[in-house]
C-alpha cells in the first residue's frame, strides 16, 4: 500500500466514526484496535511521517 491509499482508508475510517483524521491517528496511537486494512494504512502512514517502529524499548513508534 502507498501513502495515497492509506490516507483514503484513514480518512474513510476517520469519516465513519464522525471524526477527523487526528483523532484516529492519536486513537490508534493509544492502542485502539482496528482492522487490518485500517493498521496496515496506519503503519504506512507513520513510515511516511519519518517514524519507525522500536519494538525492543516499550513498542512505540519512534522518529528515525
């Protein structure tokens, strides 16, 4: 999935809840749980902001 996509899943989701896209990516930086399609968007989002996932320190996500 490329950036394009995931931002049209993350803004369908976003749209379904009634919400803006903030409030999802914060939701799901909180642990909220969604769907696959949903996370895989999510992961190809924070890889595009400059972020990389560090799993061994507290999995987070954390810039690069």
């Amino acid at each position: 999935m490329q950036i394009k996509g995931a931002m049209t899943v993350l803004n369908r989701r976003a749209q379904f809840y009634g919400k803006t896209l903030d409030w999802l990516i914060n939701a799901m930086d909180n642990h909220m749980d969604e769907n696959m399609t949903v996370t895989q968007a999510y992961e190809v989002y924070k890889m595009d902001q400059g972020y990389r996932w560090k799993g061994t320190e507290g999995d987070t996500w954390v810039k690069s």
